[in-house]
C-alpha cells in the first residue's frame, strides 16, 4: 500500500517520453474525438404472447425465450391478503407461506431438497393485490418440477408443527420491522393514508396467535382453484408442450371458488399537508418518504403524467435528484415515482438524507413543487429527454419474458385495457408538452401531501417545522402520539 | 473468433453449460477488448472494469476509490457535463461500482448509440481530470458520505460488515476497511489524491472492456480503436498484495452492542482467495451448510431447535484472500452464544463424517443454474466475462469455472472444510442490543 504512493509520484512526472523538440516542431495535436454519430437503428419486435387454455377456461400465456434453457410457470390468484375473516390478518399470507411446508407425501425438507436436485425454485405469497405460486426450472426436469407444483397446489398438508414455527419467525420479523428505519416508515405510511383497511391491515402478534391450520385448510378451498386464475409461463418453452403438461396435472383442479372482494377506494387527499414524523433518536439520516393518491391508470392524462414524473424525479437526471443530490448533497438519492394498485395511482417521494440537512431538503423539494407551478414549467427538452429514456429503454425490459408476463398480470389485476402494452409507444408518442404541464398540475398538490419521516425528532422537528408543515409525532404503528 | 467452446467436460448430472461465444484482442494502449454479441433485443452493454478497488488505496485514504468512481459521472474533458445527461434520454441504463477489488461501470443502450458509449466511456478513461473541480469533489463526498450513512450507519446491522473486516484483517491490510471507507478519511480527499489515483489505475492497461449484446463486429471495432484507441498507455499498475495471507492465530471474539433487536452473530475463518484450490468447495460445503431446509445448520438452528430465525454460510471470494463466514440472528429469547454452540455441534460434525453425495449433488446444481442464470441477461453477461478477463486475463474462463465445481469430489470438499473452518481458529463478532 504504501508504495502506491511512489507509483503516483511517478505517474505524476511529466508528459511521456516524446523526442526532443525541434525548435519549428508544432504544437502536439489536441485529441479531437470524432463525433459520436448514431448507428442505423436495429429494428425491435414486441415478443409474441401465444394464449391456450386448461381446465373449463383457464387462460395461459406463453412467452417464448430460448436462449438459455429456462422455463418459470406462475398461476395468479384474483385473491388478497385481505380476502380473511375479520380478525385473522395473516392468514391469506400465512397460508401461501405454508404450501410448500408439506404436500402430498413429502414434508418441507424433502420438497426443498427435490426443487434443489431439480435446479429448480418454487415461490408462493400473498400480497395486496394477489397472490401466486410460481416454479421455474431447467428445460429437462420440467416434468417433475410441475408434479411438486401440482402437489403444493392440490395437496397440501398444513403441518401444524411447522405452522408453530412459521408463526413465531415472523412474529420475530415483526419485532425486527418495528426498528428498520425504512420499514417503519412503509408502516405509517400505510396507516396514515388507509386506517384500517386495504395496505393499511397488517398482520401482528395477535391475529398470528388466532390463526390455526384449519383456517389454511378452509381458506386454500375456498379460494384457490384454476377458476379466475391465469397462467404465466416463460422462457425455453411452446404453448403446445406447456398446455398439456399442466392440463393433466391441475386441469381438473377448477371448482369454483369465493368471489374476489370490492375493490378498495382510493382514500380521500387530505385538507393539509402533514409530516408525521417517527422519532428514532441518534438516527444518522432521516427516511422521508411521500404520497398522493391521482386517480386511474386509465385517466386520459396517465401518459403525459408519467412523463411529468420522470422529469420531476423519476429518474437520476430529474429536477429533485440534480438538486438535492448532485447540488445540495443532501442525500445519496432522491426519487419520486409512480405506483399503481387495486385503489389506483399514487405518486410517491423517497429519499434518505442526512440528518441535520432534513429541512433544508424539503425546503429545497417543496421548492421544486412550486416552480413547476409557477415560473419554471416542464420544458420541451424536459419532455422530450423523458418520452426518450421511457421509450428508448423499452425493448431491454423484454429481454427475458418476465417483464411482459408481468404486465399481463397486471392488466387483469389493475383492469387496463388490452392495448396496454401494445399502445404504450404510442400513448407517450402523442403526448404534448402542454399536456405534461396540465397533468401535472392537475394531479400533484404540494398542499396536500402525506409524509413520513422516520429519524431524530429532536435535531429535526423544528427545522421542519419553520417551514410551515404541520407535524404530527407517531408511534411505531402510525397512530399519533402527541404533536401539536 | 476465441472459444464458443463446447468442451464435453461436464458430467451426465449436467443439462449443459452456458455457451457465450466471444472474441477477445487488446489495443496497442494495453486495453483489453472482449466481444460477446447476443442478438435477443437491439441493446448493446459498454462496461467496463478497472482492476482497482479499496484495497488499492493509500493510507488515510479509506473510501477513495469508491469516491473516485462518483467522479467518474461528473464529465471530463470532451464531455464536461453530468454522463446521466445524455445517457438517459436514450433510454440508458448506466451505473458504476466498487469493491474492494475491483471498479466497474456500464451503460445498456439502444444498439444505434454504440458510438455515443463508447466515446463516454473512452473520455473518462483518457480526459477525466481536466474537468475536474473542487465543487464536484465537495458535493460527490457529501453524497457519499450520504450513501454510507443510508446503507451502513442507519440501517440494523448496518456496521456488521465493517466490524468483521476490521476484526479479520489487521491494521494496514488491504481489507482492513470497507470499501465505503471512514466519514473523516472520505472528507480529507484532495483533488491531488484524485489526480494521483487516476494517473496511477485509470490507465488503459489496467481496464478491461467487454461489448455485449446486438452489434456488428466491426463496427464496434473500429469505434473501439475510434475512441479507446485514442487513451494514451499508462504506467504499469503495481498492486500490493499482502506477503502472506492473513491468519488467526486464535480464536478472537468481538461483542459490538449497537441499536438491534436481536443477537447476532458472524463466524468468520481466512479461506483460498478467488479460483484458489478449495474456493469452489467452499462454496459447495456452504451450500450443503445452509442451503434449503435440508441444509445442515438450517435443520439444527432454525427448524429443530427454533435458536435462529436465519442462518447462512457462504464463502466470500475476494482476489487475494477471503473470508468464510457463518452468521445467524437468533431468534427471541435467544442468546448469540447459543447459536455458536449450535453452529460447532453442526460443523463437528462435518468434520467428522463429512458432507454427502446427495448433498455434493445439490450444491453443484444450485451453481449450474446460478451459471446460466449469470449469462441470461447482456447486462450479467457482461460482467460476468469481465470478471474473467480481469482475473484470469481469459474470457473464455467460464467452462473452467464451471468444471471447478464438475471436478470437485466428496474427499475434497471435506478436505476443504477440515482444513479451512478449524473450530479454534476464527472470529466471532457479535452483535447485542443495547439495554432498553
């Protein structure tokens, strides 16, 4: 290490050898890059989508991708984690987390040693806005990774054994979430914004301690079957192998099952904007985090607003980034985003920063939310830069078939119409920059925001404060404990 | 053309190897070029790897490189102007890391702006520092200070990986610290040490450049020799590995009391640096540790005496040595200390009785899928022949690689494991909360 620095010494000495200079020699000719001219463009094809069918009418997708000896099946299930008796939050998740614990004649050992002699993953879980059982595999032990996945789905058994100790890991886990700055933070932000319905139902110690295999058992007939379900399967495959392969071994698995509940309402914006700040005393950085519910990912405006995000902080070169990152230093990075669920569209802030910097960088945030309004609109070049990063970097996206079978899902989970992706090109093609300018403004109130912060109350509250925002101190589960 | 080789190495358990075909030549610069097309979408990934990292650095100088590497986005003298700026509107994806041995960047692009990567990517290599600026040096310490603060100082455990370097490797060694490296050593940067390292490891000798993706060949040679052609050489790149490896002596234990919810605990052992006899059975004797719930450590810890939550063995590959860790967060109620008892009574009896077949079996396919899975994407691929060249100077490495597991049997990963996680030689960090 130390003679690193005699190396530098000498890398520091003068230009290269170069002859001696003849007196009339000229100057060293300056490196001129050439200009960095594009290529002719390669052409893109959107992957085919080839649609079959199990079961009564079971719908499967198939995207082909042959260039490594993969395939990955996932059945998605129109059914949540809220989707529970009163009381018994968890147990959807719970009972997803159990399939592979014993199913048919092997126990949660010997499922995981065959996936592992098969090279072969299986996943399962509750979520929000569904749930899924998914396996991918090598080509050649197709068939009897989908006879484990057939097992898991139609056979099993619910150990109440293992159900004791599932329960008493994430009850651990829970314990660990209440001092992770940023699951914190995710916490009380599903609080503040939806009470005690939809993201804002958690599992905790005592709906766990209610929930029995019984509760799996009943729920799994209840709501699992082929019916509603749809199939997603990519990679190193065809629809005429796959189809049969899973018609013989789930195609009779199609009873009816319980109809999937309403859908959530998105929750009202609130009058005024309010941080509700979590005291984590000594923190290093402050967890900020933002949201805003907008409406539909249909509303004619979507497009255009996507584009105003991206602009706005949706991408490393946008205004909140380049200035409370790459000016200020306030942070290592500062994101905005768009996220869709069952309730609809919400813009989100995300950002970690330090410290004793906390308000500065919401002045500085709140700065960018006003300018846009008033004095520096999205400009054409702000526009057009963006419509290019999303457009542009769309064909890498279907470089594996995750990411179409994905949207899949998310057509049927989040019902978009069916020119979602195909349109999507040209939905952003068409979009003005006046029209990014009136989403924008039509959508994102810096008025009516919801923070969080999770960080130290006592270095950072009055900063926050002197900025006009209203804080509220919160406890570990969102609820208000004291603020003015 | 080099080696889209197809060695029939492999043994019947074996769906095959991944096959990446490339070529591979080198710039009278010293740069070294590896092409490896994959024409799946009209993307084509720039990266590029310079053979420095943390353990480069000088002393006092704790997270340079990494520090370094922000600069790299901050424009250089053909180009003076953040690189996300006309990067991103291309729809570019681009980044940059570091470790402790080495740097990377890329950027995945559109396969039309081959020629704007590569002239980016050139100009940084050649004419970084004379855009260089205080301000920029000032603000990228401020955000790296940021990033220390966001991954390692706030988070629960966020210390552990620093401890255990700390605590594995003594004072002076060259992974003695983290590659995040200390706030006040961050802050004491000057733009001399930035001049300094980037004349002394950001020479075309010392980078490799690997293509991936949908291009033409000799397109992309002739916008290779374009722009890199154009980086003059530089010194050679002197590394300074350690005289000898470090070793423990005993067994050193560290309590750490910090703001946790629960114990936990690192046991780590100094193991065969990277493509080093005994590093791929390592790897194979810690999936059979802790990989699935067939594993050893998980079935005793986790399952049958309910002591963890978690537990996971992995061997850490550096290049000139590395760590085997063990660690496990116990579960409620439970002590650090029990786990350690735990974990003993489960390596003892590795020891003695050694692992199985069917478990050698598992291992080697949980590392024949991890292969493929590496080259599905041009991204991954990319780095993976990166790694390759910059290591072993052969693109081509990846069916050695792969035969290092084939090859390896019962006797010798039992051999490893003997030798190498000794129960008297090793650190034991623990981490306890602090009393509420």
């Amino acid at each position: 290490m130390r003679a690193s620095i005699l190396l530098l010494l000498l890398a520091c000495a003068p230009k290269p050898v170069a002859p001696p200079a003849a007196p009339s020699a000229p100057a060293p000719v300056e490196y001129v890059p050439a200009a960095a001219t594009p290529l002719a463009p390669r052409p893109f094809t959107l992957p085919a989508v080839a649609w079959g069918s199990i079961g009564a009418s079971t719908k499967v997708a198939v995207v082909e991708n042959h260039e490594v000896p993969f395939i990955s099946v996932s059945i998605q299930f129109p059914v949540h984690s809220t989707s529970v008796p009163k009381g018994k939050a968890g147990l959807a998740e719970a009972t997803m987390d159990m399939l592979n614990e014993g199913a048919g004649k092997r126990d949660a050992e010997a499922i995981s040693a065959e996936l592992r002699r098969l090279g072969a993953t299986l996943g399962s879980g509750a979520g929000y806005d569904g749930a899924s059982v998914s396996i991918s595999c090598l080509k050649d032990t197709l068939g009897p990774t989908l006879d484990l996945l057939a097992d898991v789905l139609l056979r099993p058994t619910f150990p109440a054994k293992e159900w004791d100790l599932r329960r008493s890991l994430w009850i651990d886990d829970l314990t660990e979430s209440r001092t992770s700055p940023t699951r914190i933070a995710d916490r009380v932000m599903a609080h503040r914004l939806w009470g005690n319905t939809y993201r804002g139902i958690e599992a905790d110690e005592g709906s766990l301690k209610g929930i029995t295999v019984n509760d799996m058992v009943a729920w799994h007939k209840a709501h699992l079957s082929l019916a509603g379900a749809l199939v997603l399967v990519g990679g190193d495959t065809t629809l005429d192998e796959i189809v049969p392969a899973l018609q013989s071994r789930l195609g009779k698995w199609d009873h009816p099952v319980a109809k999937p509940e309403e859908g959530p309402t998105a929750p009202a914006r609130p009058d005024v904007t309010t941080v509700y700040l979590y005291d984590k005393p000594g923190a290093a950085q402050s967890v900020v985090r933002a949201a805003m519910y907008l409406g539909k990912p249909t509303d004619p405006d979507f497009a255009p607003f996507m584009l105003g995000n991206m602009a706005m902080g949706g991408q490393f070169a946008s205004r909140i980034n380049l200035n409370l990152r790459e000016d200020k230093g306030y942070t290592y990075g500062a994101r905005s985003g768009v996220s869709y669920d069952r309730a609809g569209v919400s813009w989100t802030f995300d950002s970690g920063i330090h410290t004793e910097k906390t308000a500065d960088a919401l002045k500085e945030l709140f700065g960018e939310l006003k300018q846009v309004r008033d004095g520096r609109p999205f400009t054409d070049k702000e526009v057009n830069d963006a419509r290019g990063a999303l457009l542009g970097g769309w064909p890498l996206r279907f470089e594996r078939p995750d990411y179409l079978l994905g949207q899949l899902d998310a057509m049927r989970t989040y019902s978009l119409p069916d020119d979602w992706v195909t349109g999507y090109l040209d939905r952003l093609s068409r979009t003005s920059v006046a029209d990014v300018q009136k989403a924008w403004e039509a959508r994102v109130d810096a008025g009516r925001l919801t923070f969080v912060v999770v960080g130290d109350a006592g270095s950072i509250r009055s900063g926050i404060e002197q900025l006009g925002l209203r804080v509220v101190l919160v406890d570990v589960a969102g609820n208000e404990v004291g603020g003015k | 053309m080099g080696a889209a080789m197809s060695l029939l190495l492999f043994s019947a358990a074996f769906a095959g190897a991944p096959d990446v075909p490339f070529t591979a030549y080198q710039l009278d610069n010293g740069l070294k070029v590896t092409l490896a097309p994959d024409h799946t979408v009209p993307f084509v990934c720039v990266n590029v790897w310079y053979d420095v990292g943390s353990k480069d650095e000088v002393p006092g100088r704790s997270g340079f490189a990494h520090l370094f590497e922000h600069l790299m986005f901050n424009g250089s003298k053909h180009a003076d102007d953040d690189y996300f700026k006309p990067l991103q509107p291309l729809g570019a994806r681009l980044n940059g890391s570091t470790t402790l041995d080495r740097t990377n960047y890329y950027e995945c692009l559109p396969s039309e702006q081959l020629p704007l990567a590569t002239f980016l990517e050139a100009d940084r290599m050649g004419w970084l520092l004379d855009a260089l600026t205080p301000t920029k040096l000032q603000n990228q310490k401020d955000v790296v200070r940021n990033e220390r603060r966001q991954n390692y100082d706030n988070p629960p455990y966020g210390h552990a990986w620093l401890e255990l370097l700390g605590h594995a490797y003594p004072e002076g060694h060259p992974y003695h610290i983290a590659t995040i490296g200390k706030h006040e050593e961050i802050e004491a940067a000057t733009l001399e040490d930035v001049s300094g390292f980037f004349r002394t490891w950001y020479v075309p000798n010392n980078a490799s450049l690997v293509l991936t993706g949908d291009f033409d060949d000799a397109e992309a040679r002739a916008l290779v020799a374009r722009y890199f052609g154009a980086v003059p050489r530089g010194p050679a790149a002197v590394h300074h590995p350690p005289a000898a490896p470090a070793v423990f002596t005993g067994e050193e234990k560290v309590k750490v009391t910090d703001k946790v919810p629960f114990e936990k605990v690192w046991i780590a052992w100094h193991s065969p640096a990277l493509y080093a006899p005994g590093d791929a059975e390592l790897d194979l004797a810690a999936s059979a540790l802790s990989e699935g719930k067939e594993s050893r450590l998980y079935k005793a810890l986790v399952h049958d005496k309910q002591l963890a939550q978690d537990v996971t063995a992995y061997q850490g590959s550096q290049a000139w040595e590395s760590l085997f860790v063990v660690s496990a967060t116990a579960a409620s109620g439970h002590t650090g200390d029990e786990l350690v008892a735990a974990i003993d009574t489960v390596l003892a009896g590795a020891r003695k009785d050694g692992i199985t077949a069917t478990e050698l079996e598992m291992g080697r396919k949980d590392f024949e899928v991890q292969f493929f899975r590496m080259v599905s994407t041009i991204q991954g691929k990319a780095d993976i022949l990166n790694g390759y060249v910059t290591r072993t100077g052969d693109a081509g490495y990846l069916q050695k690689d792969l035969a290092r597991y084939t090859s390896t049997t019962v006797e010798s990963v039992n051999a490893a494991l003997r030798q190498w996680l000794p129960p008297d030689k090793r650190l034991v960090l623990t981490f306890v909360p602090e009393a509420k």
